[in-house]
DNA sequence: ACCTGAACACCGTTCAAGT
DNA sequence: ACCTGAACACCGTTCAAGT
C-alpha cells in the first residue's frame, strides 16, 4: 500500500482509508501530463513509467484509460491538432491558408519536441484528416478542381512541414550528433557555411517564410 | 561457446578452435546491415541485440567499433549523406541545385524508414556541413551574398525537406495511428477528401514537386 | 470500474574476464 | 585488439488479484 494513494489508519480493529489526496486520473490528465513530460525530455526519454510517477499512480494504472503507447501518441495527435483555431470563412482562401501556416508553425514551436514524431507519423487519424479537410476547403472555396486543390495543399503543406521541421528541430530539440562540428572547423574547412551562419538563425524565420510561402501563393494564383 | 563463432574439436585431450567461417566486424560491415536493419524493421524495432544477431555476433562486440547507439546512427548519417552525388560545376546553379534536390529525394525514396530519422535529427556533423556547405556553393556561384544564399538554402531546402519526408513516410513508413480513417468514414465525413484522394498517390510526385520547385527558383531569380 | 504488484520479454550499456 | 557472458537499470505490456 503506497502512501501516495492514502493513508490506512486503525479504528476498532479494522482499517478505513482515508479520501484520496491525489487527482483521479482521466484521460485528458494522462494527456496533458504526457504532452509536458515529453517537452521536458523529449520523445525517446519518455515512457510509461515515468508519466504514472509524474501522475502518482502505477504505470499499469494507465492502462485502464489507454490499451497501449501508441494509443496515447494518437490521442496526443488528435488533441494537438484539434487545438488548430479554424480561421474565419468571411476571409479570402488565402487568408486562411496564412493563418492554418501560421498555426502550423506555432505548434512546432509551442511543442517542439512532440512535433519532431508528428512530423512524421501519418495523418490517417480522424484528427489529421479533419485538419487537411479543413485546409483544402480553402482551395475548394478558391474554386480548384479537386486534382488543383490536392496539388495545392501538397506544394504549401510541404513547404510549411519543412519550415516548422526547422523551426522544431533546428537548433535543439532534434538529436545531436555525438560530435558536432566544432566553430574551429567550420571556418577552417567551410568558410563559406561560416560567412552564412548568421543567416541561419531564429530571427530570420518569419521573413524566410515569407520568402516561399508568398511565392507559392502566386504560384498557385491565391494571392 | 556459440557455434557460430566455430566447432571446438577434441585432438588429444586438446581443445582447437576451426578458423571462424563468419565475416569478421568491421565499421563498414556493420553500418551496411544496420541500415538493412531498419529498413526491414523501421528505427524504432531497430536494435543493437537484433543487429549482432545478424552479424553473427554477441551484443557487445559491435561496441568495439562503435562506442554506442547514437554513434551508429551518426555514422549512417555520414554514410547516406556522403553517397550523394556532387553535380559537376560545370552544370549552372540551378541545374546543380536540381541535381541535389533529386537525390534528397532519392535518399527519403531509397531509404525511407532511416530518412524519417534524419528529416528530424539536427545535421550538426560534418557530413552534414559537407552537404549543407555544397548547397550553399550553388548559390554563392550564382553571385548570391551570404545572407541571400542562407535564404535561398532555407527557402529551396524546406520545400525539399517536405516532399522528401512525405515521400518516405507518406503511405506506408511512419507510424500509422491505432485506428486509421476508414473509407466509410471518410466519403461520409469528408467528402471533399475522398474527391481529392486521388491526387495524393505517389504518381503524382514528380508534377507536385515541381510545380513547386520551379516557383521557388524563379522567386529567387535562379531561372 | 478502476487500480495494483509481480512477472515476462525485451532494451542499451558497464564491467570483468577471456584470447 | 577484439570478443564474450553476466549483470544492471531500464522499457512496454500481460495477467491475476485486489477494491
């Protein structure tokens, strides 16, 4: 009998137990604990065993509210993505699909970590394909044909999919090589990566966005 | 004694050992099956026990040559990265960034459950930079400055990054969700998905990433 | 219905020992 | 120098048992 789950104490030869002082678990506190031990570290550090910790319960006690690991990566997807605000139909298509990039690249930023798996996983949940329908509702209402919507919503999506890889992974959160190139060898044997470094940096995310994105929408005769 | 490793024969109350009649471990050797390995299995069923069990080995031998697990996956970095073919600088800027663009997603098409990993690991290595360095090279000889050439490398790269992953993980590579999407489910719900579905097969590849790519170049004035 | 402890079949890696 | 077996500290998950 764990101390964390209440306290038995002896009254006329028997044992009560005190009202729980911890907080029932739920499916959305599994959840939004898990999505916070994964930012804190990381994908591959986290496991079962150490959410039920953090939840203080047993790690099979999880069990009862998801079968499986992977179960509990789909609900995160879903609820990740279901947190995408669904921009204003009064707005142009164009419009729209800014603001559905901008919401992308935000979730890589705001998850970073949990944003490297859903980067690659498929989005073959209810979840992922709710959030493309939303998205090629604006080439639909742009009046495309559904082959023109498709290869619309492919040229941008890759697009912000590689900016907010980037923008997740870029500079932290992603894995490390064991020995990254030191600041020595890089003006030594790549001056020119060196000269362009400065270039590479956070500050510079939004106008190079902008930069393609802009690019594609005329491209694609939205803007 | 494994058998593997040869047949103990007694002669004259002596024990010898048969010369081994396995390949002995080498760095190359084991870099090849690892990325088999994954290919077969995927990252995340990958493992340093299955892999000396290919080998012909224990577990522990492999960290003779390699100091652990993260050290592996840096060399199949160097290893992928430096098997891209250097376009000869004959070829204009374009051509050469063409040519790199291609191979990126012969890479994620060739290796695509190794790609999922490395569309998210950081290409702080050397091998990265050599790559990295040698994109750069295009645009700094088309005249670029450094801070047009890291925007031109971000801008060309993303998209490329995009479809790459998409094409590794799109249909088959990346985690599935526990329940996928069924077809009923999806002409019900989502029918502008269903009509669009048709124009999400990789046949459709080649037209998408270049319609794309070529907007890019022409936006940063390389055609 | 929900929670638990023990167990199983896995991991990566350390260490001391063999040749 | 290279290979090995046993051990350690982890995993996800099954199962039978508790309330």
């Amino acid at each position: 009998m764990s101390l964390i789950w209440g306290q038995l104490v002896a009254t006329t030869g028997k044992t009560i137990r005190r009202p729980r002082t911890t907080i029932p678990l739920s499916r959305d506190r599994i959840e939004a604990h898990a999505l916070e031990l994964i930012e804190e570290q990381g994908i591959d550090l986290f496991s079962i065993r150490k959410l039920a910790e953090r939840l203080g319960c047993q790690a099979m006690s999880i069990y009862n509210h998801f079968p499986s690991k992977a179960h509990i990566f789909d609900a995160l997807m879903a609820r990740v993505l279901g947190s995408i605000p669904i921009p204003d139909r009064s707005l142009t298509p164009a419009q729209r699909l800014r603001e559905f990039a901008q919401s992308w690249r935000a979730l890589a930023r705001e998850s970073p970590k949990f944003y490297l798996w859903l980067s690659i996983c498929q989005w073959n949940s209810v979840a992922g394909t709710r959030f493309l329908s939303e998205m090629l509702a604006c080439f639909y209402d742009a009046g495309f044909t559904p082959q023109r919507a498709a290869y619309g919503f492919r040229v941008l999506g890759y697009y912000v999919q590689g900016v907010a890889t980037d923008e997740s992974s870029g500079y932290a959160n992603g894995p490390s090589s064991v020995d990254p190139i030191g600041a020595e060898t890089l003006a030594r044997d790549f001056p020119q990566v060196a000269e362009a470094h400065a270039f590479f940096t956070n500050e510079h995310f939004d106008n190079v966005f902008e930069l393609g994105f802009g690019a594609l929408l005329r491209k694609l005769e939205l803007e």
